[in-house]
C-alpha cells in the first residue's frame, strides 16, 4: 500500500535559519494529491500547503514544497523560521483509487529557538 | 462556514467505562475520519466514512472502538471499554471529493 515518511522526528533551529523537511512516499497511483500539515500546541492539524503537480512549487506563509516524482518527495522548505513556526508538520498523500485514501507521516516537531 | 466541531473537548473516563465521543463535520463535506493522535504512533486512522457508508474500520481497531454516523452532519466514536492505553487526542476530519481535510480540535481522552 500507500505509505509517507517522514525521516526527522525533532528539529530545533534558531531563529532566522532556514529548514528543510524531508517527506518521501510511495504509491502505485498516478492520480494522486499531497499535502503538508501543521499543527501548533494544542490546535487542529491546518492545511499548509498542497500540491499533484509535478515540479511545481506550492508557496504559503513563507513555506514552499515542490513535488518531484521522480525522487518521490514533497520536501518542506522555509528560508528562514521565525518562532511563530514551532509546530508539529505533517506530510500526507491522498490516493484518488475510487474511495480516498488518506496516508499521513509520522510528523515533524519543529521548535525554533531564539 | 463552520468548522469541524468536537465534544467534549477533554474526557476523563475510568478503566472499563464507556465512553462516546461527538464530531459534526463541515456543511457539504461527504468524507468524515476519525483518528487517534499520541506522540509515538502519530496519526492512525479510526474509521472513514464517505456519504455515511463505512469505508474503512481501522482494523486492529474494531474489537472496542466504534464509529457510526446516523446522518450526514453527525458522527460519534464509541470506546467501550476504555483502557489507559486508549489516552490520547481524538481527532475528527472531514473533506469533499478527495480534497484537504479539516480537522476538528479534537477531544483529550485520558483513561485512568
């Protein structure tokens, strides 16, 4: 089946550093969606960024990903973190196989520090 | 529009309680899940429903967790019976035609 991975469980950076997290999957699908999730302490998971094409960046709130199916990734990039940003990211796919499947990695907490 | 809404947002249940947790999904949406968050396993998926017809049970969740949705704007997940194991966050989704989903703030469970 489907499956995300999410290779850094915790990042600490410092504020004004830039930040790449790592989301590689795999499908057997064609018709298929990605995601990035965000979810502050004690909040709802919030959409942050989604995209199905390929080798076009996504950008919102100063976070981009691009989808590049040749690697199978759909990496999270920002230039440079504010506090604001410490939040758990979740990267998901979503298969479009007659009913949806909706796969989610395991999360990365990203603290960022003064 | 509304969001997706969940009750009770904390719930302290007793070992061997039953104990039923409620989610109304956004107006139009026809996709509803029901996930379990904790900081090791991260998000596992509960129950799917599209259009009120259970998709997916959650599989090694079936013997003591329940989800049902009696019409399109309501759903309850069922525990019974709750177990410490069972403490987590509670999380409820919904979405339209395989698009983002939006969660619900979600209901604390612990289980003493």
């Amino acid at each position: 089946g489907d499956s995300v991975t999410q290779t850094e469980g915790l990042v600490t950076l410092t504020e004004g550093l830039p930040v790449k997290l790592n989301c590689t999957y795999q499908t057997a699908y064609s018709d298929v969606a990605f995601f990035w999730y965000v979810q502050h302490l004690n909040e709802a998971p919030k959409l942050l960024l989604r995209s199905s094409t390929d080798n076009k960046r996504t950008e919102h709130q100063g976070f981009h990903a691009t989808l590049h199916k040749s690697s199978s990734s759909f990496h999270l990039q920002k230039s440079s973190v504010q506090l604001s940003d410490s939040a758990l990211y979740f990267c998901a796919l979503s298969d479009n196989t007659g009913y949806q499947n909706f796969y989610f990695g395991k999360g990365t907490s990203l603290t960022v520090i003064p | 529009d509304a969001g997706v809404t969940q009750t009770p947002r904390h719930e302290v249940a007793e070992k061997g309680q039953t104990i039923i947790l409620k989610c109304e999904p956004v107006s139009g949406h026809n996709d509803l899940f029901w996930y379990r968050q904790t900081k090791i396993q991260g998000l596992e998926l509960l129950s799917y429903f599209r259009s009120k017809s259970l998709m997916e049970d959650g599989g090694a969740f079936k013997d003591r967790f329940k989800a049902e949705m009696l019409n399109s704007s309501f759903s309850t997940l069922k525990i019974q019976p709750t177990e410490p194991k069972d403490s987590a966050v509670y999380l409820c989704a919904s979405s339209r035609d395989w698009d983002e989903q939006y969660f619900g703030p979600g209901t604390r469970l612990t289980v003493l």
